[in-house]
C-alpha cells in the first residue's frame, strides 16, 4: 500500500542521508485538478515528485484507459515500432545470460515475457495494476502476480535474471524493491534497470518540459549516481551503464521540443496511442485550437527528428543519456 508521502525541508535524504534538506526543483504541474512539485536533494541531486498521488487517485490513474489496460496501446505502425524494440531487448538479455529464470517487474502487457518464453526461458511476471495481469495470464498465458514486489511471496534465490524497464520511477519504494531483488535474485545473477536520466542533457535542456518527467506517474527520478547508491547499498555491482537507447532517447527529445514550442502538451505521443486510449488524453479545447496545435505539430516536427536524433547521438557519447540501462550483478561473496 502506498503511502501519501511527503518529504521536509529538513528531512535527510532517503538515498544520500545528505542533511542539508531537500530544496525546490520545479513547482507547480497541474495535473487532472491537482498540484505537484519536484524537489532536489542537493547532496545526491535525486529528484522527488511531492505531494505522492494517494492510493485511491494512482489506482484510478493506472485503472483508466490512460494506462496500460488495453492489449494494444498505440496505432498500428507505432505497435510495429515497440515490438521491434522488445525484440532488441530480448537479444540484449540472452547477450547477458545464457538461458533461465526471468521475472519482468511491471512486466505490462507480458510482450518482453512472451519473447523470452520463446527464446526457452521460464518467465515470470508482476503487474501493479490487475486487469493488465488478468490480459497477460489468460490471453497470453504468461505466469503474471499482480500487485507489488513484497507481496508477491517469490522465493529466496529464486531467480538468474530481474528486468525492471521504466518502472523504478513509479514504485513509491524503490529502496525496498532493490532489497527485496536482492534477496530472490540468486548470486552472480543478473539486475537489469532501464529510467529516465534527470543529468541528462534532454532534461537540461528541456526543464519543466522534459517528456520523460511524466507527473504525476513517476514519483522518483533517478540520475547515474542516485543508481549506483541504491544498488551499492546491496550487493550489486554495475558491470555497465548503456546511455543511448534508440526506443526512448530521440523521441524524448522530440515531444520535449514540441512541448516546449508550447503545443499542447505531449499531443504528438497521445496522437499515437490507440483510439479509445486516445480519446480520453486529449485536452477539450476549441477545435480550432485543436487544429492549429496539430499544424504546428506536422510543421515542427520534420525539422526536430534529425536534431533529436542527432542530440541523442551526442548525449551518448557525453554520456548524459536521456534514458539509460543499468546493467548489475549479484555479488558471489554476498
Ligand atoms: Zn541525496
């Protein structure tokens, strides 16, 4: 159960212990009639969404059609893309680990489980919110437990690789995630963390903006340091950090570029999610203000995917990715 948590100025830093007091990052997002703001911890530089959304509302956000409820979530040519891209996935974990038991953490609508099933592996699933589960267990037939990690029950040393692609962000106890992997996942296993990058230079860049910051859905936001405290306080050791992802980083870059043209917010992206998905995101403005929004959108946006792509190359190789993936490996002498 997630609690309403709200941190003090005074209050030393859950991850740092920093004592100097969590500072202002960004206030006021105003979301569905609702107010958040980030704060900073100056020490460790981890930002936090305050006020957490309280149980109720977070169950109506990931509930309604805004989630991931529906099978498929974007139009046709866009589900093509991220099949593609859970293809990639795939291959990078069988790079990783020969072959074994898999458990995917927010593993959605169970595509990566399914890829890896085929591949040979014994796959298991966890889902926050229940109907996705529901989708995954008896359409796909994948071993999915909804609800969170602690409740889940999974056994000591039960597993040879953990995937948490995108999620951390949105647990409001990522410190009790990482422990309670630590004690399922088994020595010399592998820990697979994929999340936005708040020391990238698209979230520089794009402040207040940024499309990775995604209020009031990610709760934390992580930086390379604030990854490497929280697996250190385990027995994790990070074998590589990869800061170019083709799936996330360009288009992060993208969508910010448009918000920050002021274009109603995130349109682009709600554009390309499926029809009833679609229905519901978009703002009720004036349909003549509707329509210049899109226009803006087709004229700006062939000028900012060949600079999107080429910062997401150059943010890369600075090693500022606006994503990036942790790769992490349970200690033998645990
Ligand atoms: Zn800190």
């Amino acid at each position: 159960m997630i609690q309403n948590k709200s941190y003090s100025a005074d209050q030393s830093c859950v991850l740092c212990n920093s004592a100097v007091g969590y500072q202002k990052k960004f206030n006021r997002f105003e979301k569905d009639n609702r107010s958040y703001e980030i704060i900073i911890c100056p020490g460790c530089r981890l930002w936090i969404t305050q006020p957490f959304p309280d149980q109720e509302h977070l169950d109506s956000l990931y509930s309604t059609n805004n989630y991931r409820k529906h099978h498929s979530r974007f139009v046709l040519p866009a589900e093509k893309i991220v099949e593609f891209f859970r293809k990639l996935r795939c291959r990078r974990i069988k790079n990783l680990f020969y072959k074994g038991r898999i458990l995917d953490i927010g593993c959605a609508r169970g595509l990566f489980l399914s890829l890896m099933r085929e591949e040979g592996w014994k796959t298991f699933g966890l889902e926050l919110n229940d109907n996705t589960a529901h989708h995954a267990r008896n359409v796909i037939g994948l071993d999915v437990k909804s609800g969170n990690l602690s409740d889940a029950h999974f056994g000591v040393q039960s597993f040879d690789v953990i995937t948490i692609w995108h999620v951390l962000e949105h647990l409001s106890d990522p410190i009790l995630t990482i422990n309670e992997c630590n004690r399922i996942l088994k020595k010399g296993g592998k820990l697979v963390i994929a999340v936005p990058n708040t020391e990238s230079l698209q979230a520089k860049i794009s402040g207040r903006f940024w499309f990775h910051l995604d209020i009031p859905y990610h709760l934390y936001h992580f930086n390379v340091r604030n990854l490497r405290l929280l697996l250190g306080r385990f027995s994790f050791k990070i074998n590589k950090i990869r800061h170019f992802s083709f799936e996330f980083n360009p288009f992060g870059y993208l969508q910010s570029f448009l918000n920050i043209s002021r274009i109603e917010h995130n349109l682009l992206y709600n554009l390309l999610k499926t029809k009833s998905i679609r229905k519901s995101l978009l703002s009720r403005t004036r349909r003549s203000k509707f329509i210049m929004h899109l226009s803006l959108t087709a004229i700006l946006t062939p000028f900012f995917i060949p600079l999107s792509l080429i910062l997401a190359v150059i943010e890369a190789v600075m090693r500022h990715g606006g994503t990036i993936e942790v790769y992490a490996t349970k200690r033998d002498d645990d």
